[in-house]
C-alpha cells in the first residue's frame, strides 16, 4: 500500500462515516418530525370525536358542570342535598314535566325560578339521569 492510499484512507473512513451519521440524523430528524404531525392530528382528530360524542348525548357532561356551578351551592356538591333537598331523589320521584315547572316557575319560598336559564328541559333531562 503506498502512502497517499493510506492517508486517504486514515481521513477518509471517518469523514465518510461521519457524513453518514450525520444524514442518518438528518433522516431521523424529519421521519420523527413527520411522526409528532400524525400523532398531533390523531389527537386533533380524537378531540373532535369526544366532543361529538358529549354533543350526541345531550350534552351530560356540559350539563354536569352547568348544574354544580349554579344548584350545588344549595342541594350540595353531590347533589344529594344540603341547603335543599337531593337533587338525585328530586329526579328520581318527579316527572321531567313537573322539574321543568319547578326550575321554571320555582319552589317554597328558597328555590329560585329562573336558574336554569332557558335550559330547563335540558337539566331536567340530567336530573332524571343522576342515580
Ligand atoms: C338558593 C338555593 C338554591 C339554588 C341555587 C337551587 N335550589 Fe333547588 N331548591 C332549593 C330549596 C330550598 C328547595 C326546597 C324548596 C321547597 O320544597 O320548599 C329546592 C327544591 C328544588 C327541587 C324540588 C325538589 C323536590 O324534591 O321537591 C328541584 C327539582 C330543584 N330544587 C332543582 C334545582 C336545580 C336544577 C337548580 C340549579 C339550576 C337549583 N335547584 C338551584 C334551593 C336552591
């Protein structure tokens, strides 16, 4: 082997190699980019699909929070009753027609009317689903 051969070869594997790993990096740089983008646009997807999902339902978890911020300061925040009686038995006992009254037109002297603010129907709905 004559000396010029062997001092390409001492410079150039590693440069070689070098070149290589770094488009290796390269290459695994934009595959793992092209990754995250799927990965960004399942949950994009996902986030579309619980939310037709909670809106096919009626809305019982929009419902859920809707009642615990403007009912459980009086029937507790379970629901089962503290300043007014339980809401799960109030659903339970009275008629869907009969909750639409009450959270219409109120109850006694301390349950407001007019609370459920044009969603009557709806958190009567709910109501009649808590157990
Ligand atoms: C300011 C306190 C207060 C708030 C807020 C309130 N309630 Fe009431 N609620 C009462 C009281 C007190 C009673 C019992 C009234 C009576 O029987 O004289 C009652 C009674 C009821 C009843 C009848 C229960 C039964 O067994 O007869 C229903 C249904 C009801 N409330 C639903 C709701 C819903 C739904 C909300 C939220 C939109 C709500 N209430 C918010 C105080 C409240």
């Amino acid at each position: 082997m004559n000396k010029t051969l062997r001092g390409l070869l001492v410079a150039g594997v590693p440069a070689a190699l070098g070149i290589l790993f770094g488009v290796g990096v390269i290459m695994y740089g934009i595959q793992a980019g092209h990754k995250s983008e799927e990965a960004s646009a399942k949950e994009d997807q996902k986030q579309k699909q619980t939310q037709a999902s909670s809106t096919a339902s009626g809305g019982g978890s929009e419902m859920k929070g809707f009642v615990s911020q403007n009912c459980a300061t009086c029937h507790g925040q379970d629901l089962k009753g503290a300043f007014g009686p339980s809401l799960i038995k109030a659903g339970q006992s009275l008629s869907e027609e009969e909750l639409v009254n009450i959270l219409k037109n109120g109850k006694g002297s301390s349950m407001p009317k007019g609370l459920a603010s044009g969603k009557e129907a709806e958190v009567a709905k709910y109501l009649k689903t808590l157990k």
